[in-house]
C-alpha cells in the first residue's frame, strides 16, 4: 500500500469496498477529504495519466480501491505540496517501484508555528487547451468566465491549479441552470472575504524576516481555510440544510 507523503495510509479511503466503484461513487468517498473535487476534476487526472480506471464495454468507468487510494494521493500532494502533475506521477511511480523519495514540504512545530524547507515546489500550472479539456468548455465559454472574473489567467496565459478548480465548478454549476452572470456577487464575496485576511496579515507580509514572511503565508492559508468552511455554513444554514 501507498503512503502518504506525511507518513499516513491514506486517511482510510483505501478502506472503501473491494468491488469496482463507478465515478460517482469514487467523487462521494473523496469528498470527505476534497470537498472540491468534482467529475471533471477526476476525469483531467486520467487524462493526464495519473490513474488508469478500467472500462466496461460500453465505455464507463471503473475503479478500484487502489484506483481511489491512488487518486487521493494526487489531490493530497496538489492541495498540500504545490506539486506539477509531472512530479506527482514521477513520486508515485517511484514509491510503487519501492523506491525512498522525499517531498520538500510545510511541517509544523509542537507550538503549531510553521517551519518551511528551504525550497518550494513550483504551483501547478497547465495550459488553455487543457483547462478547456479538463471544465468540458468551449472557449466562447471561458472567454465569458474571464469576462465576469470568475476565471483568471496567469500574465503567461497559463492557469494555476485553484483556476482549474473554479473552472470545474463553475461548470458543475452550470448543469444545475447556474449561469456564471449569477457567480458575480460570490466572486465579490471572496474578494472582500481575501481582503479581510489580508487586513490580519499584512503586518507580517511586509517584515524583513523571511520565516516571517513565511508565516504570513501559511497564517493566509489557514485563515482562507476558516473563512471557507465558514462560508459554507452559512449557505447550509440558509437553505436549512445540515449535515447529517
């Protein structure tokens, strides 16, 4: 079994049913850990040739618990490590092969402060045709998420790994009748909300002290996280719906 870059066995998803799980089933038992990962989240991944599921004969879909452990592993190493795709296939590959690697990473202290490497790893980053491929979009599509800013590339014109994250839901939205001229006033939400973090960590962010700096960054991260599941239950509470 594959272990976790923090040294875990992959936070029990390896503990799903020995059977084939179709897509639907695997998004519901990675959503405990990945709130955000949807269908064409998963679908990029194997295109990118970082699962192979195998097919019935009509063309769908089936993984197994190593599929699902594997795929997990994936996430994990992008939300966590910052890790390119290219990377992530090469560490996993290599872990299979029972080789020892390392990934340079953000631990934490016993008082809770953080301690980075000397180095961080480059952001994902991949391309207009492959967000196009990865949102299941045309351009005119994106052309009018960029529009509202709902989408925004990188002065190279490529798209980090949280803009393909907000593609694919935008997307996912868009089945249910979401346009994104209605995603406008939570984009002005988010915008406010990352400049109330901003506000609590601006002190930091201008010291001369590099691991200074370095806090504000993981204090950024931390904040984001709270404002996000705040943010989530509220809508939950507003809809009245709550968690079981």
């Amino acid at each position: 079994m594959l272990q976790t870059p923090s040294g875990g066995a992959g936070h029990g998803i390896a503990a799903v049913d020995s059977g084939l799980m179709s897509i639907g089933t695997v998004l519901n038992t990675l959503r405990d850990e990945f709130p955000e990962v949807t269908i064409s989240k998963i679908r990029f991944l194997e295109s990118e040739g970082l699962i192979e599921p195998q097919r019935t004969p009509s063309g769908y879909r089936k993984f197994s618990p190593e599929d699902v452990e594997r795929l997990a592993h994936v996430l994990r190493m992008q939300r966590d490590h910052y890790l390119p795709l290219k990377v992530i296939r090469e560490y996993l590959d290599a872990m299979e092969r029972g080789e020892v690697v390392t990934l340079p990473t953000v631990g934490r202290q016993r008082d809770g402060e953080p301690v980075l490497e000397p180095e961080r790893p480059t952001a994902v980053r991949i391309g207009r045709a492959e967000l196009l491929a990865a949102a299941e979009i045309g351009d005119e599509e994106l052309e009018e998420w960029q529009s509202y800013g709902l989408v925004t590339p990188l002065p190279d014109g490529a798209y980090d790994a949280d803009t393909v994250t907000v593609a694919a839901l935008v997307a996912e939205l868009g089945r249910f009748g979401i346009e994104p001229r209605h995603l406008r006033a939570m984009k002005a939400a988010a915008d406010r909300e990352a400049g109330l973090v901003d506000q609590v960590v601006a002190p930091l962010k201008r010291h001369r002290n590099p691991q200074t700096r370095a806090l504000a960054e993981a204090r950024s991260k931390e904040l984001a996280g709270l404002t996000v599941k705040l943010h989530a239950a509220l809508v939950r509470i507003a809809l009245g719906v709550r968690q079981p």
